[in-house]
C-alpha cells in the first residue's frame, strides 16, 4: 500500500515535471523570439535615422518649390478667380507610399481623402501609393480612376513626378478639372506630422486671373497651359517630398517606440523565465526527495 502510494505521489510530479518544461519551453521561445523582434526594430530605426538627414534635403527643396509658387500665384490673385467659380468636377491627387511600419501616418491622410469625399461624392481620385489605394478601395472604389505604386523607396525626383504628370494629363486631361486638390502628410516636426492640402489651378483659372497681366505675357500663347503643367508636376514632388520626410521620421518613432517595448517585454519575460525555471528545479528536487524516501 505505501509502495502503491509512493508510486501515485511520483506518478504526480513527473507529470507536474513535464508541464513545468513545456511551461518554461513555451516562456524560452517567446522570449528569444521577442529578442529577435527586438533586433529587427532597432535595425529599422538605425536604418530610418540615416535616411532621415536626406529627406530632410529634400524636404527643404519642396519649401522653396511651394513658396516660389505661391508667389506667382499670390501676385497673380488666382485664387480669387479660383473661389469665384464653380467647381463641379473635382480631381483629387492623394499621395503616400507602397510602404508601412510608420505608425498612422497613412490612415490618418485616408481618412482626409474620405472626409472629402463625403463632401463631395463625385470627387475622382487619383492614389500614388500602394497604402492610400488600398485603405480608399475598401471605402470608395468607384472614384478612383488612376494609381501608382513604386512610391517611397528613395527620395522622389523631378523625374519621377513628370512621369507621374504625364500619366494624369494623358489618361484624365486634368487640365479640364475645375478644382484639383492635392492630399500629402506634412511634418509639421520629427515627432508630429498632418495631413495637408495644395490646389493646382487650371490654365482657364490662371489666364483669367486678375494679376496675370503683370508678368507681361503674351495672351495668345500656351504659357497656361505650360504652366500648369509644370506647376502640377513641382507641387506633386513638392508633397512626395513632404510625405516622404513625414514618413522617415514617422518610421523612426515607430520602430523606436517599438523597441521600448520589445525591452519591456524582454524583462517581464524574462522574470518569468527565471521564476518558471526555478519552480522546475524545486519540482526535480521534490522528485527526488521523495523517490529517495520512497526508498527508505
């Protein structure tokens, strides 16, 4: 009866044995792979701040574009003619990235992009980036008419956004909208960014305008037009410009944050990896204190 006994209460700890090791391989896994995860953000960060200096350079250039801009347009009293017409059809330009892991910097431009759209249903939209498209065809499929992708690898250039120009004035003839609104994320600090807008105005709007005789063109040429064209094409690579410096030092908050807490992670882990393992080898020890007075 006491053999029978003793053989029961050993039966108990092996088993509580086995479920101790599993526990404690479950807890070792979980830690190493939360470690793992650890390196990889840290790595994404280092990676974020090295590219973070040449946004910046390219974040500077888009201010110069906006500003030389602004001025001919401010001289020019465009936007005056601008609020004075209808718009009925509108074109809006969203632009982000093909990239994620930066927080919620694109669903926080989406959701500008939607509230616009609510305001005005008949908006055609055309989504420059993988992550605007995505978030818009859940919502409004129907609106958008052109998509780009490839966007946020590197800085953008001129080049890129001529293409991207092209593309639009070839497939939508925006030059034919009268109201075009380009959506960016502007950061607005290293820690904060907003969702923007710019207008582009048509060369019907920029001829009419009040102040456009002061530049002293000629009013049978096709500097409108050209003007327009160059100013959709600047203002698109001033806001890729924009988006991309709001997105590098989103990631880098992100993927820093991240870090902070894979770390805290790791050290609650990690104490219970040492109270687990300690339990296990109280359990070997009671096993073998019993088996050796079973013996006795």
């Amino acid at each position: 009866m006491l053999a029978r006994s003793a053989i029961t209460q050993s039966a108990r700890c092996a088993t509580s044995q086995i479920r101790g090791y599993a526990t404690l391989k479950e807890v070792e896994l979980r830690l190493k792979s939360i470690k793992n995860i650890e390196k990889i953000t840290k790595t994404m960060k280092i990676v974020a701040s090295t590219r973070l200096s040449k946004a910046q350079k390219a974040k500077a250039a888009a201010k110069m574009i906006d500003q030389a801009d602004a001025t001919f347009y401010d001289v020019a009293k465009t936007a005056e003619v601008a609020e004075a017409k209808e718009s009925p059809k509108h074109l809006s330009i969203a632009i982000t990235s093909d990239k994620g892991l930066c927080g919620s910097i694109h669903s926080q431009l989406a959701k500008a992009v939607k509230r616009n759209l609510e305001a005005n249903p008949t908006t055609d939209i055309v989504a420059i980036g993988d992550k605007i498209k995505m978030q818009l065809l859940r919502s409004h499929p129907e609106n958008i008419k052109l998509a780009f992708n490839g966007i946020g690898k590197d800085a953008p250039t001129f080049y890129e956004s001529s293409l991207i120009t092209a593309k639009i004035l070839e497939e939508l003839k925006a030059q034919d909208y009268s109201k075009i609104t380009i959506f960016f994320n502007d950061p607005v600090s290293s820690l904060s960014f907003e969702p923007s807008t710019k207008p582009i105005y048509n060369p019907e709007t920029i001829q009419t305008s009040p102040g456009y005789n002061v530049f002293e063109i000629d009013p049978e040429g096709k500097l409108p037009t050209d003007l327009f064209e160059y100013s959709l094409t600047s203002q698109i690579l001033s806001a890729m410009a924009q988006g991309y410096a709001a997105e590098i030092s989103a990631r880098r908050n992100a993927m820093d944050n991240a870090s902070k807490n894979a770390g805290d992670m790791i050290n609650r882990y990690s104490i219970l990896y040492n109270r687990t393992r300690q339990a296990v080898i109280t359990n070997e020890l009671v096993d073998i204190i019993t088996g050796a007075s079973s013996l006795d």
